[in-house]
C-alpha cells in the first residue's frame, strides 16, 4: 500500500509542476492529499496547498489528477459567519465546475462520466467548463463538485475564510481529516 500511495503523491506533485506555479520544497512536502474516506482516491480525492488561511481570507491551490472528482459538498454558515464564498481560477489543464440548479442532473447531458461508486451523490446539474485563464465565482451555501478533465488540472482557489471541517457533503460516507487550521 505504501509504494501505492508514494506513486500516488509522486503523479500529483507532477501535476503541480506542469502548472509551472512555482512552489517552493516546503509547499510541495505539506500537500494535503484528501481521500475523503471513501478508498477511492484515484477517481474521487482532492490535493490541496494552503498560502494562507485567517479570519480575513483564503488562497490554496488544488491539484485533480486525469479525470479526479472533488465529491459534491456545500459551505454552509456558521454561526454569525456567511458560509464560504470561493473563486476557482482554473491554472493549467481543464476542469469541470458542476453547481446545483433548478435542472436534475442527468448523467448522459454533462460532459463528464460521474464517479460509478457514489454515483447517487453527485446531484448539482449546471456545468461549468474552465480551461486555464478562466475562473468562476461559487456563492456561499451553493451545492458544487468539480472533476479534471483528461490531463489532471490545477486550480487556484481564493475565498473567505476556509473551515472545511465543518462542509457538508452529499455522501453520508465523507470523512475528512482537516489540516487547514
């Protein structure tokens, strides 16, 4: 299982340099690589960088290898904070942004496969396509998952402040061991 996961860590972190982001040693050695609990980490997981995260604001960058979905998840509030708010920049590769509507989903009009084991919970229907250059704004308490396209992606993310031991995900089954505080 170790040289799975080392292999693993290896093909993100190649990912990030294609992206020419320049990241220093440091950066690349605090990747947080979020499986979500769900033994799946190849189709649905989440690679993450944090700059900074404080009562002001948030910058991470986002690493999805080839075809890797984010599972769908919302910010809600808390307490007398308005949940997060969140600008995804889409830095190298291409992404695809899917955020709850009034539509149903339906698998066979998106653009993208939706991941075969937790395919119920994968419901926000309106796509979104970013290439590199492109960003889109997601408003708070806004249903939304995201998935690479066929090389991977990388993605900047800005927002208000990021307290993501407290989003809700569609899947009852999400667990997510949180290293942004």
């Amino acid at each position: 299982m170790a040289i799975v996961l080392n292999a693993y860590k290896e093909r993100v972190k190649e990912i990030f340099q294609k992206s020419q982001i320049v990241l220093t040693e440091q950066e690349l050695a605090s990747i947080d690589y979020a499986e979500f609990g769900l033994d799946n980490i190849e189709e649905e997981g989440l690679n993450l960088i944090l700059y900074v995260n404080n009562d002001r604001y948030c910058a991470k960058e986002m690493a999805l290898l080839p075809n890797q979905a984010c599972p769908e998840h919302w910010h809600p509030d808390l307490e007398n904070r308005e949940g997060k708010q969140e600008t995804f920049r889409c830095r190298w590769g291409e992404v695809y942004l899917y955020i709850e509507s009034d539509k149903e989903l339906v698998p066979e009009e998106i653009s993208v496969s939706i991941p075969e084991k937790n395919k119920p919970y994968y419901t926000a229907s309106k796509e979104i396509h970013l290439k590199a250059g492109e960003q889109y704004t997601i408003a708070p308490r806004t249903k939304h998952w995201f998935k690479a396209g066929k090389e991977g992606a990388v993605i900047s993310e800005f927002s208000s402040p990021s307290f993501d031991e407290f989003d809700l995900f569609t899947n009852p089954h999400v667990k997510r061991d949180i290293r942004d505080r």
